[in-house]
C-alpha cells in the first residue's frame, strides 16, 4: 500500500480542512490506544478470575453437600391426591 502525500497548503480554507483531518487522526490514535488499555486491563481482569476460580475448585465438592439443606419426604409433592 502506498502513502498519499498531503496536498499543499494554499488557501485558509486547505488549513482549515487540514487541522481538522489532524484532529480527526489524533483522536483515532488516543480512542485506539484508550481501547488497547481497556483491552488489557479486561485480560487482566479475566485471568485474576481464573486464578481464584482455580484456588476455590481445588477443594474437596463434597464439602458444598454437607452445607446444602436436606430434603424431605414431603417435599417430593406426593400422589397427587390433596
């Protein structure tokens, strides 16, 4: 791909046009670079979860039985018969 070079400068209306092609570029670069830290903070983000998610699991499941309530016979609903 080719660079097209920038047409001169010639009239007040070419200066105006060009300062606003250059604003227009350099909040293009700040919004990619603002989009760039909120990707790596979210990567960030997403491992430290991994990581305590891995820490929780490494522990015994039937321990999470023993802390559910029990059920009981008449829980089940019955025949149907009420």
């Amino acid at each position: 791909m080719t660079k097209k070079h920038a047409r001169p400068i010639k009239t007040e209306r070419d200066y105006h046009g060009a300062v606003s092609v250059a604003e227009k570029i350099r909040k293009q670069h700040q919004r990619e670079q603002d989009e760039e830290h909120r990707l790596q903070q979210l990567i960030h983000a997403m491992e430290k979860f991994d990581d305590q998610g891995d820490e929780e699991d490494s522990g015994d499941d039937t321990d999470d039985i023993v802390d559910l309530p029990r059920r009981r016979w008449s829980d089940e609903g019955g025949d149907g018969d009420q």
